[in-house]
C-alpha cells in the first residue's frame, strides 16, 4: 500500500477517540499523537484503557467514536483491520507473544509474510538470507553465537525482543507498539531492550512504548502520556519530571480513584 511519501508530522494521531461496551466507557475523549521519529511512553495503572487504545490503534477494536490519522492522513475506521495497520506501517512488539518459541529464527521473520517463489512454495533459501540481513542490519547481533537457524527458546528474553523490534524494524514500520517488552527481564536484558528501543529512533521511526516500569520508559521516552480511567490526564517532556515525581504522580492519580469509589 502506497504511505503517502515521507513528508508528514506524525506517525499517529487519535482524536476524540471513544470506547463503550454498553454503559462503560473505556476510553473517553482521548486525544494522543506520536510524532515522526519520536519515543512516546504510554503510561496508567492497570484498567487506565491502555490495553483498550492500542487495540483500537493496532486495528484490533473499532471505536465507538474519534478519528485516527496514520501520516496525517484520516483512516477508514470502518475498514480498519490488523492488516490495514500492518498496511500503513504499523507493528506491534508483545511481551510474549511476538515469536514461536519451537521454530529457527528465519522462519519467526517471516510469519505470515512468506517470501514465495513462481510455483507458490516458500523460498526458504531467500528467507534466510534476508534472515541474516536483518540479524546484521537491523539487529546488530554480530559474533553473539546466534544464526538464522538459532531456535527461539534458545534466545535470552532480552535477545528475543530484539529479534521482534528488528523484525518490525525490517517490514517498514513507521510506528512500532512496544507493548511491555521489559516485563520479567533482568537487569542486562533490560538494558538491551532499551538500546533496541533507542536503535528505532536512530532509524528514522517512531514508537508508543507502553509500560508500567517507570524508569525504564523515562530512559528512552521523549514525551510520556498519562492515561487514567480511561482519559488522557498529563504529558510529560523529557527531563520535566523525575522518576520519583511521576511516581508520586500516579500513586496520587490512584488514591483519587479509590476515593471516588469508595
């Protein structure tokens, strides 16, 4: 699909975006936008509509109400699916979920995107060398002891989400959705998978990172959102708030919310 050439502000913006499911709103009034080449944090406690926004960003949900821009131009959300969202640039990096634990890596890369010769049969030579372009390139892992062949469980969780970001990374994404890539990682690990977060805005492309460990979003963000009850409540620019001040933030946000259903 053609994405309009690069000349754009945003990667993303969501205006006036609505979620009901009967008489319970998810999302109300939500306006947020990623701007090209930028590091958005996407931050709320659990229930805040975080899980709900990017659904509907990833083409998962259809909002009750709002638009959605992808390079500032207006989507048909009434024929906005997953795939439309790969279509225009969209990839999402789960916690989990992103690779087939069982499977080498070059046939994780290619997922329900299989390079196919003239017969229709998959042209696994190709795939593999585009494999280890994307290992060198877009990854960097270079002398790590891992292949194209190398199976997933064999992977450190930080070196599996690399090879999700590389991947997203490879298909063109302008926008890619991290969604908790640190969860459960240790201390190096994390560390890797912040400098793979880095490498996707040297590359030229912007990310929504949602996570609910503070300091590693405040490591890499630009500008991070706040989302509770499912309204956006604060934006935050680099260097405006400590990590301890946009704690204190939240926990605040959270004592206000159980006063108001007690």
């Amino acid at each position: 699909m053609d994405k309009g050439g690069q000349d754009y502000e945003n990667a993303l913006r969501a205006e006036g975006i609505e979620m009901w499911f009967g008489n319970v709103g998810a999302l109300t009034g939500v306006d947020l936008s990623v701007g090209r080449n930028e590091i958005v944090g996407l931050v709320g406690d659990n229930g805040a509509g975080k899980s709900t926004l990017i659904k509907i960003i990833t083409g998962v949900l259809r909002p009750t109400a709002g638009s959605l821009y992808v390079r500032d131009r207006e989507v048909d959300l009434r024929n906005y699916s997953v795939l439309r969202a790969h279509q225009h640039g969209i990839e999402t990096v789960h916690q989990e979920r992103s690779l087939c634990e069982k499977q080498p890596l070059w046939r994780n890369f290619f997922v329900g995107r299989q390079i196919t010769n003239r017969l229709g049969f998959i042209n696994v030579r190709k795939q593999k060398e585009l494999a280890q372009e994307i290992l060198l390139k877009s990854i960097g892992f270079r002398g790590a002891g891992i292949t194209v062949d190398t199976i997933v469980e064999d992977l450190s969780g930080g070196e599996r989400q690399g090879i999700a970001i590389g991947r997203a990374m490879h298909f063109n994404a302008d926008l890619i959705l991290l969604d908790e890539p640190t969860a459960a990682l240790g201390v190096k690990e994390v560390s890797k998978v912040l400098e793979f977060v880095d490498d996707i805005k040297t590359s030229g492309r912007a990310c929504l990172y949602i996570e609910h460990n503070l300091a590693h979003v405040h490591a890499v963000a630009d500008r991070i959102v706040i989302i509770d009850r499912g309204t956006i409540v604060n934006e935050v620019q680099r260097g405006e708030m400590t990590v301890a001040e946009l704690t204190s933030f939240l926990i605040e946000l959270q004592t206000e919310r159980q006063h108001a259903e007690a």
